[in-house]
C-alpha cells in the first residue's frame, strides 16, 4: 500500500470515527434503577449496545465503578427485552 493511500486511509478513518463519538445523538430518556443502598440514575443510550450506558446520579457512599456497573447491567437487561 503506498505511502498517500496509507494516510488518506488512516485520516477517512480517524473523521468517520469522530463522527460516532457523538453520543447526545444516541441517549435515551435517563432510567433510574433501585439498587439496596437507593436509587441510581442512568443514562443509557442506543437499546441495541451497552457500552456507553453510565450513572448520571448516585446514592451517597456508592462509588461510581458501582453506579456504572449497575448501569451497564440495565442496558443489557434492556437490551435483552428487545
């Protein structure tokens, strides 16, 4: 592959991959979910992936690593109800 070709391709890649990275366009209405230490918001975004879903808000004393997680197993509930 020559040298030019190389950089164009590397450069469409890196303005097609930007253009995903907006995610506002993908998120739903926030959730929230009702966990033993209160209720945790999420944001989720498209039903079909989970991999961007996140808390938004959560109880005091629970650590965002939790929040995150519980949130990311809400996606995949979800996204298993489809």
């Amino acid at each position: 592959m020559s040298k030019l070709l190389l950089i164009a391709s590397a450069l469409a890649s890196t303005v097609l991959l930007s253009g995903c990275l907006d995610k506002k366009s993908f998120e739903t209405e926030p959730v929230q979910v009702s966990t033993a230490q209160g209720v945790v918001t999420c944001q989720l975004y498209t039903h079909e992936k989970v991999l961007w879903d996140r808390a938004i808000a959560a109880p005091a004393g629970m650590s965002i690593e939790t929040a995150d997680k519980i949130c990311f197993d809400e996606g995949k509930r979800v996204k298993a109800g489809l």
